[in-house]
C-alpha cells in the first residue's frame, strides 16, 4: 500500500532538515527524503562553519529574516542544548564606493542596526590580524555577526524533527515526482511510492533535476575554501578576528577565525567561476586552488598564511540574480521550492524552515519573501 504523509520533504541539507523541523513541530505527519547519508559531503551544507552577519549589503529586505532567522538559530540552540551560533562581530566592506560597502552601511541605516565605520587604520589596529588592505578600504563593524556550526545545527534539525514525529529517511534517491487528481502529490523512490497533501523540495545542487523551470536559475558552481595555520595564532582567535566579507582587487572574499579545526579558513566568493554537474564535481583541491588562496591570505593576512591544514570543495547553487529563490510552483501549488541560495543561504536555514513549513500549511507566510518570488525570472 502507498504510504501517506501530510508533508514529504525532499533533501535533508541545511534547508530540509529545518524544513522538516519546523514542519513536525507543527503536529503534520512529514517524509523527508535524502538522496544521501546524514551529513554526508557531496552538498552545500558541510565544511564545519558559516558565517552570518545581520547588516546585509545583498539587500535590506533580507534583514527582518535575519532578525528572524537569529531567534530561530538561539532557540534551536536551546533545544538542543549546545550553542550552535558563536558571536565574533562581523566586518564587510571594500572600496568605499563598492557594492559591499555601501550595500552593507545602506541595510544598517535603514534597519537602525547598530554599527560602526572603520578605515582600514582602524581595522587593523582594533583586529591586527587584517594587515594588508589598501588605506581606501572602508568596513562596517558589526557586533552581531559570527559563525554557526552548520553541521552541528543540521543534526539539531534532523534529531528535533524525529523527536517531534518525524519520518526520515536516509540514502533513499528521489526519482520523480508528480501531482495528482486530488490535489496533493505522489513521490518515487527505488523502495516505494509514497503520496502527500504536500511538497517541499529543498533539493539544493539538485533542485533543477526535480524541477526542470530551474534548469537556468539554479546553477551548481564549484566553490574551493581553504584552513591555513596562522603563524601568531593569537591574532586569529574567536574573541580578537571578526568573521569579515571583503571586496579587494580579484573579487569578493570571505573568512573565520580559527575555530575547532586549527586553521584560518576563508575563500573567494565564486572561486574561479566553475558551473558543474553535482554529481560530476572534482571534490579534491588542487595546486591551482591553493595557489590562489594562498596568495590572498599572503597579500592581506600575512599572520594567517602558515602551512595548509584543509583544502575542501563544496557547491553554491546561483541564480542570475543571486537571491534565492522562494515560492510555490505556479503549475502546482501544492508543491513548494527553495533553491538558489546563490553561496549565502545558510544563515538563514532557520527561517526558511519556517517559511516552508507555513508555505506548506497555510499557502503562505507572514514573512516578506517578495523578493525570492520565481516569476521575476519570467519577464
Ligand atoms: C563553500 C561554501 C561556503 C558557504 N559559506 C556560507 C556562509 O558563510 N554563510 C551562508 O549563509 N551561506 C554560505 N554558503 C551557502 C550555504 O551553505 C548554502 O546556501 C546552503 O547550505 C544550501 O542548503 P540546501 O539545503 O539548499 O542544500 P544542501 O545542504 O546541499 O541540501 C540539499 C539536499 O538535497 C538532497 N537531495 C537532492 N536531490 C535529492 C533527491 N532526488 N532525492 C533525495 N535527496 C535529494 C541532497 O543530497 C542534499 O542533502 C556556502 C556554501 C558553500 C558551498
């Protein structure tokens, strides 16, 4: 007999495991399905760490979900009894004309986030660490931002799903999916066919296989991060190096301070361009990857650009405009996406969850998602 769910969630990543927490704590009977084992590596969700700042130089309206997506990460981390978010206060920036900049201080004064502008003097006196900007550089300082311990808080998600009634199931490959006469949807998998009044796809990389309208407007790309051993470790701690966002000269990069894993680890938003086939990704490193990082951290943070601990490949899904895309399927209502997180979703992994799961119950939801609607893409 087919089984029969309220809800089946496809993909237990960063977005479904939410998806599906939020959804069991509702009291709806849920299927997540995962293509993989738990936590596995082949997504976009692993590498340990990631970085969430409240003043948001994408967009201001991302700020009320960040305000949102903070209450959710603290609550999480109180159900599960661990502290998920580590506080460092963030910097973003770069020219003072730039886009980073000036996106970032715009969020700040409109959300009256508190804050501080800091020239790169001021940067490096306050975070020694941040030795190399050019004199122009110019940072918004923000006592918020900081790292979540992304794998930590998926497991937080997935143990707070079952608690809650959840049925998840693991290294179970979705193959297809389609709607039917009644209004709900019906979902194949090697082991089984199995209907539900409703569906959320969180499929990340793979979203555009399951739904073919995002074969151009969720694109898997390779993104290379780095851990390099600080030489004065002491600069690059948790209490004295802001998580930062930096425009410079060959691009936007981003970084932590050391945290777990004994290294500096940081990267090059859309490392060198390179769209791909998830299940086709070089996850190796190699010469050419580190020798591009390398020469970053040696030109702006010489302290922090000791021997290599870790070199590790991972995949943003981008849309052209690189907000995400949130929404319902206009052919099939009943059906609901995330996809496109374009290399910043994770932060708000929380809040989606949320979004999801009143997409899934109510048809909608009380937070602005105006801006991740899919039919932008149509004009
Ligand atoms: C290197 C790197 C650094 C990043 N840094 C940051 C950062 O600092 N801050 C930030 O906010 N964001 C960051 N991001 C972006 C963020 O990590 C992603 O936006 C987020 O993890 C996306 O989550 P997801 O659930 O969409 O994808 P995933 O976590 O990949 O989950 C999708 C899941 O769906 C499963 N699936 C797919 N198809 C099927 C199927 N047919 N059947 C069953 N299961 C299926 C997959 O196996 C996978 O587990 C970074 C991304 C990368 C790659």
């Amino acid at each position: 007999m087919t089984e029969r769910f309220d809800t089946i969630v496809i993909g237990l990543g960063g977005m479904g495991s939410a998806s599906a927490y939020h959804l069991a704590r509702r009291g709806r009977s849920v299927l997540g399905l995962e293509q993989h084992d738990l936590l596995h590596r082949y997504g976009s969700s692993h590498g340990l760490t990631r970085i969430i700042r409240l003043a948001y130089h994408e967009h201001p309206s991302y700020v009320p979900l960040l305000r949102r997506s903070y209450e959710l990460w603290h609550a999480l981390s109180a159900d599960a009894g661990e502290q998920l978010l580590i506080t460092t206060g963030s910097v973003e920036g770069g020219d003072e004309n730039g886009p980073t900049f000036r996106g970032a201080l715009e969020a700040a004064l409109l959300h009256d986030i508190p804050h501080e502008v800091l020239d790169a003097n001021e940067l490096r006196r306050r975070h020694p660490a941040f030795a190399g900007f050019e004199p122009s550089t110019r940072v918004v300082w923000q006592a918020d931002g900081g790292f979540l311990l992304s794998e930590r808080a998926i497991l937080a998600h997935v143990r707070g799903a079952l608690a809650a009634g959840a049925d998840l199931r693991f290294r179970q490959p979705v193959r297809s999916w389609e709607p039917t006469a009644d209004g709900g949807v019906r979902v194949t998998t090697d082991a089984g066919t199995f209907e539900a009044d409703r569906l959320v796809i969180t499929a990340g990389p793979w979203a555009r296989t399951l739904v073919p309208r995002l074969g151009a407007l969720a694109v898997p790309e390779r993104q290379v991060v780095g851990w390099l051993q600080p030489t004065r470790p002491e600069l690059f701690t948790v209490d004295r190096f802001p998580v930062f966002l930096l425009d410079v000269e060959d691009g936007s990069w981003y970084g932590f301070p050391v945290h777990d894993v004994p290294g500096f680890k940081f990267a090059r938003y859309h490392h060198r361009g390179e769209p791909m086939d998830p299940d086709d990704l070089d996850r190796s490193a190699n010469a050419e990857d580190e020798a591009l990082l390398r020469a970053f951290a040696t030109r702006y943070f010489p302290d922090g650009a000791g021997p290599t601990v870790m070199l590790g490949a991972c995949i943003f899904t981008n849309s052209p405009d690189e907000h995400f895309i949130v929404d319902r399927l206009p052919d099939a209502p009943q059906v609901s996406i995330a996809a496109g997180f374009s290399g910043h979703g994770y932060k708000f992994c929380s809040v989606i969850g949320e979004i999801m799961a009143d997409l899934a119950t109510d048809g909608a939801t009380r937070h602005d998602i105006g801006l991740f609607r899919l039919d932008r893409f149509s004009a």
